[in-house]
C-alpha cells in the first residue's frame, strides 16, 4: 500500500514523515516570503493574460498543493508564469471574439485539457518529452515572449491602450498614439521601473514586486493620483472562485486541443528546466515521469479553481531557497498566506497603478530576455543559433503555439537529416595520440594498405541504410583494388533493424567480389546474441566479429591471409 502511494503522490509519503521541529520554522518563514512575492506577480501576470487580477490568485492557491502532494522536487514552487500566461492569451484571444467571459470559459479549459495530456503523457512514461523542445528553442521562445510582452505592456506605461496584436502593427501604432500619452501615468511607470531596476542593481536580495506595487499602491492612496488619470486595478472580489464547468464551442474544439497540446508541452518543458536546475543545486534527483503528472495535476486544480495555467516558477522558487525553505510544506504555506488575502485582504490591492503592474511585467520580461546563452551557443554551433532566431520571430511574428510549432517542425527536419544522415569517417592512428582517429580531422593520420577502418555515427535502420551502403561502397573504391579487409566500428551502431541486416548483407556481398571482406569491430557479445535471438547464428561470426578496433587493426597485421569468405546467409 505504502509503495503504491509512494508511486502515485511521492509529495505525499514526505509529508506524512515531515519533521516539524526541524523543518517547519524555516519552511513557515519562506512559505510567507514566497507568498509576499507571488501575489503581485500573480495578479500581473493575470493582467498580462486578460483577466481579472483575482484569476491570478486562483492560479495560486490550489496548484501549490497539487504539486505538494504530487511532485519529487521538494523545493519546487508552480505558479503562473509570464511565458506561459502569454502563450494562453495568444491561443484563446482570437477564439473568443472579445467575449470576456467566452475568454476566461476557453482559459479554463485550455488549462484543462494541459494538464489532462500532461497526466495521459505520464502514464506512457513520456517524461522525455521535457528533452524535445531543446535548449535554443527554449532560448528563442523565452526572447519571443520576452520582446511582445514588453511591446504589449507599453500602453500601461503611456496611458493608453493598445489594440494591435502583432508587433510590427503594435509598433506602428504606438508611434501613432505618442501625442496621447497620459504624463502623470508616464511618471508611475518610470518611477517604477526605475526604481524595480534600482532595487535589483544595489539591493538584489529583496523582493522587488510586493515593494514596488506597495509603494506604488501607497502613493496612489495618499496623493489621490487616480483624480489624475492614473489607472488603478480598482475592486479585487474576495472569496472563494466561483465552481462551474468551462464552455467550449464546437467549432472551436479542434483549435483548443491544439493548443492545449502545445501548451502542455510548453509548461513542462519549461517547468522541467527549474525543476533540474535547483534539484542540482539542492544535490537530490527529480522523476520526470511522476513531475509529468504533477504538472498535470498541478493544472487541473488550477482549472478547477477557474485559473490559467501554471508552471515551475524560478522567481518564486529562488525565494524558497534564499529563504531557507526545506521541503514541500513551503508551498502549502505559501497557498495558505494567499489564502488569507483573497478571503480577507484584497480591498489594499484596488490603489495598484496599472502603470506599476506593466512595470514589473516590463522587469521580468527583461530578465527572460537573454542574450549571454545565445552567445555561448554560437561559440557552439551557429546553427543551433539560427533554430533559437526563427523561434523567436516565429513568436513575434505568429505568435507563441504558431512560432513553437515552426520551431518543433525544424527541428524534427534537423533530427532526422542527422540520423538519416550521420556522420561517418575513416580511421587512422596518430603518432603521439592513443587510439584511432578521424583521417578528416588528422590529415598525418596513418592508415594501413589493405585495410579500412570505417565508423558509422548512428543506428543503422530503414530510414539511412541506402545512405550507409553509398557511403561504405565510396570508401571501398577510394581504397583501390588492394583493399582486403573494410572494417566496421560496431560500438556506434545503437542498432539496427532488418533493413540495417540486409544492407549489411549486400555491403558484405559487393566487398567479396572486389576480393575483400567485412569485419565487424565491437558489440561482440551483442551482435552475437541478436543473431541468435533472430535464428541466423553461425559459428563463423565469432571469427569475423571482432571486440575491439584495435584488435581488428592487430588481426589483421598478423594475418597472412584475408579471413575466409562467408556464406551468403550468413547474415
């Protein structure tokens, strides 16, 4: 029974063995900080999605505890996120037709339908998928966001609003509107900024949100600035969400699964990132297949409680950690303090400046951009580099499901053009240099009349065995009439199907009638099984699949003949 919990809601085994006299003091003191942190954000990020600010606080409360009693990292905090938040925005905003509650109805069931793929996904053990979308495509959609979050949060800090959703037009049209920005809203939001890039500069450690949308919100009460055009978030409803099952249009069905699809893969991708990230730090491992189901879970309850979706959070979990927090019980903390403004304290919210919220969107939206990774992956691959650009224009230009989408469909192109066609070279020995290398890359590489040494980077299988045959045979004639043996390093060869075995046939074939003969060098006690498993063993293999390329080489310098021909079916 215990192992079966422990399978299904690992967070919930640690707490039924927490150490409150250890651990709880310090995971209360983070829990609150946490809280102080997440609730300024929570309600920006709602606004940047569309909603009412109290959406952003029901995003906040339930999927804490999900993930407590569902996920492996024990520092984690899922929260709304600004990526994530935009990515909803742009998949539910062209559906709903300026509907607000059609709008908050599809959120939810975007939310959903994520968090129940999530779930399916877990049960396949799919938790690879956090692997799919690679580190450039990460990279690429994060300045997307980054660059139409900052474009979309300019009429917040100008006083005006702004219609357009793509940013060319979103350009044009501010340019257009400067003459009508609202200067007393202009000082807000440049106060704010300049003082939530101040406080990060000079004073890093402190919580910049909860101190920026305080005093901003203070400044609105005392000075009455909202007499001057100063937009203010207004009245915040308190309680409990209201419960009621989502509304999708039949005709929208096909977009919104689509979307959820995407998303899903987004958050927990997304999400899995600052899960390794801290577990490395924090030196504990995390079970991607179970935090699948956590961020599913995670999500579920945030749609229940009629919320957007949610992922790992880095800000928030930074929090945890500065803050001393220990376990899981910091985000069932955190969920109780929010808990506690929604229900009793969310009159003090209505005197937040709008102005102040596009701040620190502006702010965080800053600190998703980021330019150092690119560089060190041009210092890589440049190609690499180019898969992160057109990410992040597919999202400026398209949008954040459309840009990912185009930036998954090259990156498929790129892995199978690099399986189907992996890399090969021949081998050689370099004096000063143990084992054997490349003859590309070591133009005074050594290599041995008679006798190739090929390596083949990849499985051989249906999809590049025709290409692994003009490779070989190319080799083969390279090598002239007096080749004898062409030997094959098998330790690349991940594996290999029935077309793999027929290319291999034919190769052995065609060498046989130049007079050579094919060696297979490594994977012997593999390749030797597989034969068997498969009913063609012949005791003949075991002479003409060697362990090793070195004792290939060496073979074949004592062998005053080439090895025996094989038989046809041999193979």
């Amino acid at each position: 029974m215990i192992d079966r919990l422990t399978r299904i809601a690992p967070g919930l085994t640690k707490l039924l063995s927490y150490s409150f006299a250890e651990d709880f003091r310090h995971d209360l003191l983070a829990g609150v900080s946490v809280a102080a942190v997440a609730l300024p954000v929570a309600i920006a990020y709602a606004q940047l999605a569309g909603f009412n600010p109290v959406v952003g606080l029901y995003s906040s409360i339930l999927p804490l505890v999900a993930y407590a009693i569902f996920g492996t990292s024990r520092q984690m905090i899922v929260n709304p996120d600004a990526a994530v938040g935009a990515m909803v925005a742009a998949a539910v905003a062209p559906l709903a037709g300026g509907n607000a509650e059609l709008y908050w109805s599809l959120s939810v069931a975007v939310t959903f339908l994520a968090g129940m793929f999530c779930i399916v996904a877990s049960f396949f053990r799919l938790g690879a998928l956090a692997e799919f979308l690679s580190k450039p495509i990460l990279v690429g959609l994060l300045n997307g966001v980054a660059i139409s979050i900052c474009l979309g949060q300019a009429g917040k800090l100008l006083g005006f609003s702004i219609e357009s959703k793509r940013v060319i037009p979103q350009l044009l049209e501010i340019f257009a509107k400067l003459p009508q920005t609202q200067i007393p809203t202009l000082i807000v939001g440049a106060a704010s900024l300049a003082i939530l890039f101040g406080l990060a500069r000079w004073v890093p450690r402190l919580p910049t949100a909860p101190i920026i949308l305080i005093a901003a919100g203070a400044a609105v009460a005392l000075f009455g600035l909202d007499r001057y055009g100063v937009s203010i978030l207004g009245s915040v409803p308190g309680g409990a969400p209201p419960l009621r099952l989502p509304r999708i249009p039949e005709g929208d069905i096909p977009s919104v699964l689509g979307s959820a699809a995407g998303l899903a893969l987004v958050l927990f991708s997304s999400g899995m990132l600052t899960a390794r990230s801290f577990a490395s730090k924090g030196g504990y491992e995390i079970d991607t297949d179970r935090e699948l189901a956590a961020f599913g879970a995670a999500n579920l309850a945030s749609a229940l409680s009629q919320g957007f979706a949610v992922t790992g959070a880095d800000s928030r979990t930074a929090v945890a950690v500065a803050a001393g927090g220990r376990t899981q019980v910091t985000g069932l903390v955190a969920a109780v303090t929010i808990t506690a403004v929604l229900l009793f304290l969310t009159g003090p919210l209505r005197y937040v400046p709008t102005a102040a919220l596009g701040a620190l969107l502006v702010f965080a939206s800053i600190s998703l951009f980021d330019t150092q990774t690119l560089r060190e992956i041009w210092s890589i691959d440049r190609t690499e580099v180019g898969l992160a650009v057109i990410t992040t224009l597919g999202v400026v230009a398209l949008g954040a499901i459309n840009g990912i989408l185009i930036a998954v469909g090259l990156a498929l192109v790129r892995f199978v053009k690099l399986t189907a066609r992996p890399r090969d070279e021949v081998l050689g020995t370099v004096d000063g240099l143990p084992g054997l290398h490349s003859i590309e890359r070591h133009p005074d590489a050594r290599t041995f009349p008679g006798l190739v040494l090929y390596r083949f980077d990849g499985p051989l299988t249906f999809f590049n065995s025709d290409y692994f045959k003009t490779r070989t045979l190319a080799v083969a004639e390279a090598a002239g009439p007096e080749l004898r043996w062409f030997v094959i390093d098998a330790i690349p060869i991940s594996q290999i199907d029935i077309t793999g075995l027929y290319a291999l046939r034919d190769l052995r074939g065609r060498l046989e009638s130049r007079g050579a003969s094919l060696i297979l060098a490594g994977r012997k006690a593999e390749f030797l099984e597989w034969f068997r498993e498969a009913g063609l063993y012949r005791p003949e293999h075991e002479t003409w699949i060697l362990p090793t390329l070195r004792q290939a080489l060496k073979a074949y310098l004592r062998a005053a003949q080439p090895v025996a021909p094989l038989n046809q079916d041999d193979l």
